[in-house]
C-alpha cells in the first residue's frame, strides 16, 4: 500500500457501477480508504453536505475536501497518486479518447433497461444495449491494438469507465431472460476484455457476484415502478 | 500566432456555445485554425466520418486526426499546446472543481428554454435557469477569490465553459420578455464577470451580438417547433 495516502473516504454504494470507478482507480493506485456505504433510499448528511449540487454518489473525501463525478474523481486520483501506474494515457490525443468513451459510457444507463415498463421498451432497451456493445468491440480492437486492455498491458480509463457496468451488464443477459450482451460471436474482443478485467486483482474484489446484483436490481426495479405508479 | 501548429481545423457553426468554447481555447493559446462552418440543417461527410458516434459539432481535427466533444477538446488544446497560457488550473484539487463546473454546465441546455410550448414551460425554464445563476455565483465567489476570473487573473476551464453561453443568456433575456439571469442585485459577480470576460481578446470576437443569436434563435424555434408538430 502507498503511504502518505493522506485521509480517504469515499461516499458510495456497494452495487452502484459510479462508485465502483474510484474504487477500482484507488486500487489500481494501492491507496487505502474507508469506504462509507450510504443506505439504500436515503441520502446522509454528510452526503448532502458534500455534493449539495447533486447530492449523488461517488464523493472523494481526501484530507476533508470533496470531489464529486466519477470520472473527475478517477482523474482526480490518477493526478494525485502520480507515482502509481498511470491511469489515462500519456499522450494528449489518446487523452481525448480514452475521455471521449468515458463519456460515452456516462451517457448510458446499464440499470434504465432493467426497469422497462413494457415489452415494446425492453426490446426496444436491448437493441440500444446491442448497438452500443457492437461500437464498443469496434473500439476495443482499435484501442487495444491486440492487448488484454483499452489501457494496453494494464487497466486504464475506459475499461474503469466501462467495467464497472460489468456485474449490471451480466445480470441485465439473465433479468432479460438470456439476451446475449457479452456474445462470443458479435462481440469476442469485449468477452475476452471482461473476463481479463473481471479477474483483475484491482478489480475482483469490487465487482460484485451476478446473483447479487439481480437481487438488488429487483428492489431497485420495484422501487422505480412503485414511484411511477405514485406520480 | 504560435509556430508549429501543425494543421488544425475546427468543424463547427458559428451560434453554437459548444463550438465557441474551442474557439476560445485557441486564441487564448494563439493557435491558427481553419473554421468550417456546417450548413445550418445538413452535417456535412466530413463531419459524419470524423464524429460517426455523435455526428455532432464541434470537431477538432488536428493534422488529419479528429477529437469530439467541446470540453474534452478544450483539454486537449490545453494538453497539446502547452507552452501556452494553462486553461486548467495545476492543482488537482483545482482541476477537478474546474471539471465539476464545466460537466454541470455542459448538462445545461441554454438553447432549450428559447424553445418553451407554453407559459408553464417557459416560466419553469426560466426558474431552473435563475436557480443556475444563483449556484453559479456563489461558485465565482469561492472559485476567483476576488481576481476577475474563474481561472484567476486569466481565463480558465469554467470560464470559457460558462462564457461561451453568454450571447445565449443575453438573447434569452431578451426573448423572454425581459427577464433578468444576468442580475446586478442577485448576481453581482457575475455582471462583472460577463463584462470582463465578454471584453477579453480571446473572446471578443467570437461570443456573436445579441441581435444575431435572437435572429438564429427564431430560426431554430421555428424548426424544432415543426419537428414537434411533425412527429
């Protein structure tokens, strides 16, 4: 582990994909931090008192100072902890790409397509689901140039950004009842990739059992058509 | 003009705040570029094959490579020229809040409340946008200690995120009837800001007169309102 972390804490949740980033990042960097898990359906006081523009998890608490939004707080972490191995690229233009799928993948909402209200809005879920995963193979094999990673040898910024919708992702191909997400013939870069970053030692220990995460998705889904039904 | 530029072109329009922050970007760190400006309605082929995911403005290309969306294309001018005024501050801690400001500016969507349907849609644009303002001095207040900018003394991250939306603000104003985002009781900070920075070399002539944008805006109001009787 780094000395000199200073004090880390990290406002989160176990199954949020948001939250898993910065703990894969602080663990790519050994940077040791307390992880303090909000409860499900309530926001804490030192949440709201830490990100009181958006009152959202992931929030970085270093040496008391907050940093909100997952991938600054990724980017914040690999510009602190400089002497670990680095994050994004070195070079200005793979910068902009490495960001520029980063955002793409902050525009997507892996758990939207769980709570589809009606068959015509799951399929319609998928096909987005399958689209985006065909762009993606597309920017692995370019990325990568033939490595395990987006980053190259090691974990970098897109594959934090995109593995952590890993677990939702693999409980979205059973919840849809065995959509082929992750598929060995469309998509074998991408099964390859996620099976490389799954058993990652930065990562194992973040991502959760696919089992899991459907039992939280269905808590989440009920909640979601619980509210719709009450507006 | 600095040397070495390289061969840089920016695929954009020229009423789009997103395109304007790039523009900024390059006169702060005097970067001669080729302007191309997109037919107002159509996307040129060159835009479709550098931009395929998003097909939108603005584009950098930089010696024949494309990089996409406004901020991370502002990062990469800072990255790329960096002899340069920095854009970014250096700390960390800095650069993340400067990242945080742009992101939450970038889900802002000045141009929608032009387009309001209704009197309801329109006074509850108009609500969002003064609670906006309100956030967003406070934010100047802690963020420019007093100096002219956001960035300081000179013109950073946030401002040319916050101030490419400046001729839009002033033609809503007018559009609106008359209502007051821009307010020397309740945004003090940021009259004198928008003057400041409305002045400064690299931005006074690239932020359009009011009259102009107000002309483009009835323009675009008319198209969407079509689109939306249309579908």
């Amino acid at each position: 582990m780094a000395s000199n972390n200073g004090d880390v804490k990290l406002i989160g949740a176990w199954a949020s994909p948001y939250v898993m980033r910065p703990r894969i990042a602080l663990n790519v960097k050994s940077v040791e931090y307390e992880f303090l898990q909000e409860q499900f359906g309530s926001k804490s006081e030192l949440l709201l008192k830490s990100n009181p523009v958006h009152k959202k998890i992931p929030v970085l608490l270093h040496n008391g100072k907050p940093i909100c939004e997952s991938s600054i707080i990724v980017e914040y972490i690999d510009e602190v902890w400089s002497s670990g191995p680095s994050i994004l690229p070195s070079d200005p233009y793979d910068r902009a790409v490495a960001r520029f799928w980063a955002a793409y993948l902050d525009e997507k909402n892996v758990r939207g397509a769980a709570a589809a209200s009606s068959e015509e809005a799951k399929n319609a879920a998928v096909d987005q689901l399958k689209e985006g995963m065909a762009l993606l193979e597309g920017a692995y094999v370019e990325i990568s140039k033939g490595k395990d990673f987006f980053g190259g040898e090691k974990i970098g910024f897109i594959d934090i950004a995109f593995g952590s919708m890993l677990a939702w992702l693999r409980a979205l191909q059973v919840m849809l009842g065995g959509v082929k997400l992750l598929d060995e013939e469309k998509t074998p870069g991408l099964c390859k990739w996620a099976a490389k970053f799954s058993a990652d030692p930065a990562v194992k220990d973040v991502l959760p059992e696919t089992e899991k995460i459907i039992e939280f998705a269905k808590l989440l889904v009920a909640k979601i058509k619980a509210a719709a039904a009450s507006s």
